[in-house]
C-alpha cells in the first residue's frame, strides 16, 4: 500500500444510489436485504456525525463571538 493509504483517484459510489443498486436492481433481493439494511445504516449514522459535528462547531463559534462581543 501507499503511505497515506487515500486513494483519491479510486472512484466510490453514493451511499443513497448504492441502496437503490443494491436493493432494488439486485436479481437476489433476499440476499442483498442484509448489505441494504447495513448501507442504511451506515448512511443514517454518518447523517447524525456530520449533524453533531456542526453543532459542536456552531456552539464553539458562538462562544467566540460571545467573548468577543462582551
């Protein structure tokens, strides 16, 4: 492998369209239920990170021009 092991020249697919792929243009929608369910999850996981990251990042900036205003 290479050093910083990011390889942004590999493509990757969104995880919404790869929900869609996987469960409804899968030929085995048995199969492909548990690899939907763990994309859906993945999914809603990050949507959670990425808003609780924003209002850590919200809070502090408030904080700052808080200080900064008294």
């Amino acid at each position: 492998g290479n050093a910083p092991f990011l390889h942004l020249d590999r493509k990757f697919m969104h995880l919404g369209f790869h929900i869609y792929d996987v469960g409804f243009q899968s030929p085995n929608v048995e199969a492909a239920r548990p690899l939907v369910y763990a994309t859906s999850l993945l999914l809603v996981l990050v949507i959670i990170l990425l808003n609780l990251l924003a209002i850590r990042v919200r809070n502090k900036l408030r904080e700052r021009y808080k200080a900064l205003e008294s």
